[in-house]
C-alpha cells in the first residue's frame, strides 16, 4: 500500500493540473525580476505537456486556442529553453513541454547600419527582443521544402528565431558576394561574421 501511495505522489507531480501549471510558470517567471531569468542554470523535474504550442507564425496556443495577451507570451518566452530536442518552459521548480512547429521566434523587424565589414544587422523578434547578428548570433540559411532557403537568427542558448519573409529579402538586399575555398559564394555580412547563403547565382528566392 505504501509503495501505491507513493507511485500516486510520483504521477501527481510529473503532469499537474493544466491551468495551476500555467499559472505556476507565469508566477515563478514573475518572480525572475527584470532580465532574462537564469533558465540555463535550473533542473527542476520534468512535469510533463499541458498542451502548450508555438505555431510556425510564432503564434502561443494553449489547448488549441492563441494566447491573446502578448505580455503573457513574453513572460513565457522568457523562460524557455531547448534541451536537446525539446523545448521546454523551465522554473526552478518545474519543467513544462512545448510544442515547437518551426522556430520559436520570428523576425519581424531589421535595422540596418553600416556597410561592408562594418555592417550590422539588428533583427527585432515577435516578443520585441532585439538581437545584432554576429559571431554570438549567427544566420544559417536552410533549404524550406517549398519556399527555398530559409533563413534563421540564433537568439539565445539554441533558441532561434525564423527570419519573415519580407525581411529575407532584406537580407539579400544586404548580401554581397565573396571568394571562398569553394568558389564565389553570396551571404551577408554582420558585426564582423559572414554568413553565407549559396554559392554566387543560386539564390533560390
């Protein structure tokens, strides 16, 4: 009997209640204070999905239905965090699974400064935080199975942020071509780094 109430216990906190589990991650990411919480340095158990998801237009669902308030969306995203390949809500206490269609992120803004090897290039994401690609940041361009290549920001940790499509345009707009070991290739450039798109004249648009 002793063994049962304790199995109970175990299963009670690996999948808590759907709404108290929101809740509790939406307080202990109040509670972080101003900054980014230290999400890398907890290892609370995990306790399982409570139908969280990020769509590939950035979109929060909880249960199937958007989360409307944006400040909520940011608080969450504050204390997300990619293990391997999951990404999870994280609290020194809890760990809560998300569900990732395609980045967590999106690009929605560029500014541009500079020009050449001083060239840089801000991008604002969906949850209003701005990230300068760089060597800290990179740019990797993937090919999509219908829209061509695909351009991502590396936001935080492995954490990335999927470039819109108006602002990838942008992007070609700031690449230049460049000589490289296997030819000429076409990229961009930003606080010093070059990331490189496709070889020269096989941009896929």
């Amino acid at each position: 009997m002793a063994e049962n109430r304790s199995d109970e216990r175990k299963n009670s906190t690996r999948v808590p209640d759907s709404a108290s589990g929101l809740d509790a991650i939406a307080a202990a990411a109040r509670r972080a204070g101003k900054g980014p919480p230290p999400v890398h340095l907890w290892n609370p158990p995990h306790c399982g999905d409570i139908g969280l998801r990020i769509a590939g237009d950035g979109t929060w669902y909880y249960q199937n239905s958007p989360i409307g308030r944006k400040s909520l969306v940011q608080l969450f995203a504050s204390v997300l965090r990619k293990d391997d390949d999951e990404h999870v809500l994280v609290t020194p206490v809890e760990k809560i699974s998300i569900a990732v269609d395609d980045a967590p992120f999106l690009a929605v803004e560029m500014q541009r400064t500079g020009n050449g090897e001083n060239q840089v290039l801000a991008f604002r994401t969906n949850v209003d935080d701005w990230v300068e690609a760089g060597p800290e940041h990179e740019i990797r361009f993937d090919h999509g199975p219908a829209q061509g290549l695909k351009p991502y920001i590396r936001v935080r940790g492995q954490l990335w942020a999927l470039v819109s499509r108006p602002l990838f345009y942008d992007l070609v707009e700031a690449g230049e071509t460049r000589n490289s070991d296997a030819g000429e290739v076409f990229g961009v450039a930003s606080n010093g780094a070059f990331f490189v798109m496709a070889r020269a004249g096989e941009i896929d648009l």
